[in-house]
C-alpha cells in the first residue's frame, strides 16, 4: 500500500512538473529570452498570447506586474497596479477621469 501511495505521489510530481514546464509553448523562444533578460528575477510567470501582443504576468520585488511583448520579442510596455496614495501629488487632482479611478481605489500606470 505504501509503495502505491508513494509511486502515485511521484508520478503526480512529475506529471505537475512538466506541465508546468511547457506552460510557455506558445511562446516563441525570442519572447521567453527578451522577458528573462528585462526581468531576470521575475517569479511565478505566466504567459498570455493574443492577436498583437503576448503578455507575461509576473511576480516581481512583491508586486504583480505585466509585461506586452510583440512577436519580434520587442517589449511594449509594462503595467503594475499601485493604490492611489502612492501617486504623485499632481496626478491625484485636476484630471477628472483620474479623479473618478482613484475614487474606486485603481490606477493604472503605464511604464514605457
């Protein structure tokens, strides 16, 4: 019963290994080096493909980011979620649709 338990166990691990593994193959190779050059201590990635972009959701430094990637594995732009109170001063007035995202609580910063 024991050597059962025990084979099922590895076998369970092995098959979550590999899946895991090939959880980027659709994702072309100049993408996948691209993002672990840009982001070399990103963890947890995962990969989206759409009609013109690929994006990589990530771990980084404690904070959920996402990275868009063309084809060529040029990347386009880089988007964190941070709460208003981190915004600088100017950008929490004067905007009226800004005012209405901080009011829900989102901001949407967009790095290039």
């Amino acid at each position: 019963m024991k050597k059962v338990i025990f084979t099922t166990a590895i076998m369970l691990t092995i098959g979550l290994a590999s899946a895991s593994a090939n959880a980027n193959d659709n994702v072309n190779d100049q993408v996948t080096k691209s993002f672990h050059k840009d982001f070399a201590t990103a963890k947890e990635v995962k990969w989206q493909k759409e009609t013109n972009y690929i994006k990589a959701t990530f771990t980084m430094y404690g904070q959920v980011m996402f990275a868009y990637y063309n084809e060529s594995g040029e990347l386009i732009g880089v988007v964190r979620n941070i709460l208003s109170d981190k915004l600088p001063i100017k950008m929490t007035g004067g905007f009226p649709t800004c005012s209405k995202w901080l009011q829900k609580g989102k901001a949407h910063i967009m790095l290039l």
